[in-house]
C-alpha cells in the first residue's frame, strides 16, 4: 500500500472519516458528559435548598449514576454489534432530552426521575467515543487522543464549578442542565455528517439475561450502600434483602455470560490479569476521586460561607492540579509508551491527599484547603485515562467496544458506590452533630432539609450558624478517612500491574493512518 497522501481540508481517515471534525464531535461530547456532572455538584446545595430535599440530596447523582452504570456495558456491545455511530447518536439523543426534562423539573422526585433518563444516555457516550478512538488510532497513537480527552476531562472540570455557580446565581440552578441542549446539537452534526466507520458484520444476538442480571445487581449493590446504617439498619431485611439479591444477580449474571453467545462482558476478558487490574483500579477512581467531588462543594458552600459562584472558583485551583497531572502524564506516556507508574502515584498521591481533606474543620483557613484539594485533584488526573489505556491495549479488535463499556461501566459503578457510601457515611453523622452542638430549640421551625441553602443559614443567629458549620464539617471528616483505605487497596493494585508498553500497531501488524493524512487512491472502507 502506498503511503497516504496529505489532506488539507483535516485528516482523511481510510474508512472515510474526517477525523479532525470528528475528534472535535467526540471531545464536545466528552466535555458536555463531564462538564454535566461538575456544574450540577456545584448548583445541588441549592436545588435541594429550593425543592426542599436533603434527604435527598445524593440521589440526585446516585440515580443519575447507576442509569449509566446499568447502560454502559449494553452500549459497548451495541457498539461491537451495531456499529459505534448509531450507537452514539441514540445515547447522545437520550441524553439531551434527559437534560431538557431535568431543567423543567419542579420537585425532587421528578428530578430524580429525568436524572434517570439522562444517565442513560451519558452511559453511552464515554464509551462510544473510546471506542471511536480506539477503533481509528493504535494504542501508541490514541494516547493523543487520550491525553486529549484528559485535557478535555480537565477543563470540563475547571470550567464546571464555575459555570455552575454562575449559571445558579445569574439565571437559576434549571440552566446547569438546558446549557447541554446547543452544545449537544453540535456535537450531533459533527458525528452525523464526519464519522464514517465501516458497518459491523456480527450476530445481533442481545444478551437479555446479563443485561437483567447485571442491572438487578448493580442497582441491588448501590441500594445497599446508600441505606444501610442511615434509612434502615445494617441487620434489618430489607438491607440484608439487598445483599442477598446483589450476590444471587451477580451469580446469576456470571452463568448467563459463560453461556451467551454474544455476552455484555465476555468472562474471557477476565483472564488476562492487565484487563482484570485496571478494572478495579477504574472502580477505585471512580469510588474515591469521584464519589467524593460532590462533598467537597457542600464543604465549600455550608461550612465556609460561601456563594455557589465563589465555590467554582474555590474549586478551580482543585481542578487546575488535575489538568497539569493528566496533559502531563498522557504526553509522558505518548512519549515512552509506558503507564505503569502514573497509576501507582496517583494512589499514593491520593492517599496523602484525603489525610489532609480529613482534617478540615470550620476553623480551617480557606487557602489550606485549597493546597488540600489541589494535592487531591492532581492525584485524580494521574489516572484519569490510564486504566481504559490499559485495557484496551491487551483486547482483541472484537472485544475492543466491550473492554471500552466495561472500563467506563467501571469508573461509573465506582462513582455510583462511593457517592451512596460516602452519603451513607455523611448523613448517618450529620444528624448526631447537629443534635450534639446546636443547642436544644435553636433550630425550631427551620426546615432541616434546607440547611445547606445560603438564605437559610444566613437566617440563623451567628452562635447557631456556627454550630451548623461545625457540624457540616465535623460529619465529612469520615468521609475522606474511610477513602484512605480504599486508596491503600488502589496502590496494591497498581503495584501489581504489568509494565506493559502500549502498542503502535493495531493487532494483526497493521499501522493506522496518521490522523492528518487523506487515504491512498482507491482505499475502501474495509481497508481500515
């Protein structure tokens, strides 16, 4: 085959794809999934304030979160079965009407109801475009694209406190979800028009029986954690009721795997230990870097005073750390093809990082946990992308859209843990401060659910305001403690990883085109 021949309209890719508007479309989408979950973590102390809902305060992202644990995994496989494209701009439709119906919520039932139906159509678009990705570019080229998703992971997350907070303050918290619906317009066009992949030639057997049992466990697992030692005791039936059906869904998912001919997650994946580490490494991530942003905002904003707007800025310097961590990292990998290490400090990095979280108080100068988050946020951009790298580096072409679901499904499933066991944790402290330091009486008439929102703290008289802040800060201590030793398990786990170099070749021997150079003359679509 003759060497490709520049393009100078962007990259020409032999399948036909303009990969230049493409990547663009891809990391729009990105930047909305991420950028999603950033500004709502920022705007929730108010939303639960105005919808008078505390006790409900984490379902809103633990609903969001278990519907694209749940589809994930089913979107990597309608991928592999269906082809990437349609898959991507059926979940990207699912999600902007999702976000239509979020923004017009007027209760918290209801917007826990379209957070549902958001979360399903984000599970597929962090997977559809690391499969895009992967399926274009090798390993050793994708970490570009990688290290640009990191870059877009990033700035996603330092523009989502702010936006966040402007967009509360300046309109109301019902445009941190109508913002998604012009952006992902765009990205539709993009993909629609520029992305033209070769249509897959596979059975189009769905596996019914694991998508059930998968979704019966993981919903199982998250109910699990989020009720137990707070809505119902650990030894009551209905959590011991939950444990059981979790273990017998996973039992029962394991067997229709071993037997289905096209499984959501085929079990020999499993035997190859590279796959198996950087599953439970994403799963840690997602527990401890992600579970754990939502209650860094309700520290900012309850215990320190401060404004939804100021919060995105306090946050930033956080997310600021994560992107120099992350560019940083994917370049060095893109560099020497070797990822072993960032993972392992990250862990580490990590560990250190939620120590000095737990010791924040009310009486904690705001720049010190700055440098707290700042040491955090840069142990979370380490291992931003490297695990998915890792996975897909060892995965045989046909299983590349179930490694790239399972990968995402894993970082999600942490997060959608770590969010109701960090709630768990939170909550059943919470109550026990309040009662502890706010003097008997004092809170007569004031509407628990609605302490985190400004206008009421601000009601309160100072002694008792205070007393509040206190007990904010006091119930999240045990939330980054009991995110150490989850950290410690994460560094066990990288220190065993294989140090592997990521491929330059997709499997088979064959080098993909660079992503600027047009197609030999009479490169058909079975060429890429």
């Amino acid at each position: 085959m003759s060497a490709p021949t520049a393009q100078a309209a962007g990259g020409l890719h032999p399948s036909g794809t303009r990969t230049t508007p493409t990547m663009v479309g891809c990391m729009l989408a990105a930047f909305l999934g991420i950028l999603d979950t950033q500004i709502v973590a920022t705007a929730l102390p108010r939303i639960v304030g105005d919808l008078h809902g505390i006790d409900l305060f984490a379902w809103v992202t633990i609903a969001y979160v278990i519907a694209s644990s749940v589809t994930t995994p089913i979107y990597g496989k309608l991928g592999d079965l269906f082809g990437r494209k349609a898959t991507f701009l059926s979940a990207m439709t699912l999600f902007m009407v999702g976000s239509a119906l979020s923004g017009a919520s007027g209760s918290m039932e209801a917007l826990i109801t379209f957070r549902v139906v958001q979360g399903m159509g984000a599970g597929g678009i962090f997977v559809s475009v690391l499969s895009i990705i992967g399926e274009l570019f090798t390993p050793r080229e994708g970490a570009r694209f990688y290290g640009m998703f990191g870059m877009i992971f990033a700035g996603a997350s330092l523009a989502g406190p702010a936006i966040g907070g402007l967009l509360t303050d300046v309109l109301s918290w019902h445009w941190v979800f109508l913002v998604n619906l012009p952006l992902g317009a765009v990205v539709f066009f993009l993909l629609t028009k520029y992305l033209h992949l070769p249509r897959q030639v596979r059975a189009s057997r769905l596996d019914y029986a694991g998508i059930v049992t998968l979704s019966g466990a993981i919903i199982s697992f998250t109910l699990l954690t989020s009720w137990a030692g707070v809505q119902y005791a650990w030894t009551s039936a209905r959590i011991i009721g939950l444990a059981v059906t979790a273990v017998l869904c996973l039992a029962l998912f394991i067997a229709a795997e071993s037997r289905a001919a096209e499984p959501i997650v085929p079990l020999r994946l499993f035997k190859d230990s590279t796959f198996t580490l950087s599953l439970l490494g994403t799963v840690i991530c997602g527990v401890v870097f992600v579970g754990s942003v939502n209650f860094l905002a309700l520290y900012v904003q309850v215990v320190t005073g401060a404004s939804p707007t100021t919060s995105g800025f306090v946050l930033l310097p956080m997310m600021l750390g994560l992107v120099l961590s992350s560019v940083g990292s994917s370049k060095l990998i893109r560099k020497s093809g070797k990822y072993k290490i960032f993972p392992v400090l990250s862990m580490a990095l990590g560990i250190v990082g939620a120590l000095l979280l737990s010791t924040m108080d009310a009486s904690t100068p705001r720049i010190v946990s700055v440098l707290f988050m700042v040491v955090f946020g840069f142990a979370s951009g380490l291992s931003a992308q490297v695990f998915t790298q890792a996975a897909q580096n060892t995965a045989p072409p046909k299983d590349l859209g179930a490694v790239s679901g399972v990968a995402t499904f894993g970082r999600s499933f942490g997060t959608s843990i770590g969010i109701s066991l960090f709630a768990s944790i939170f909550y059943g402290r919470l109550t026990d401060e309040i009662t502890a330091r706010v003097p008997a009486g004092a809170l007569r008439g004031v509407d628990h659910e609605a302490l985190s929102s400004q206008s009421v703290l601000d009601s309160l008289a100072a002694p008792v305001r205070h007393s509040v802040e206190q007990a904010y800060a006091a119930a999240l201590t045990p939330v980054f403690v009991t995110a150490v030793p989850i950290l410690v398990a994460g560094l066990l786990i990288t220190l065993c990883m294989k140090n592997l170099t990521l491929r330059s070749q997709h499997h088979g021997g064959r080098t993909s085109a660079p992503a600027t150079d047009a197609a030999p003359t009479g490169a058909t679509p079975e060429a890429a």
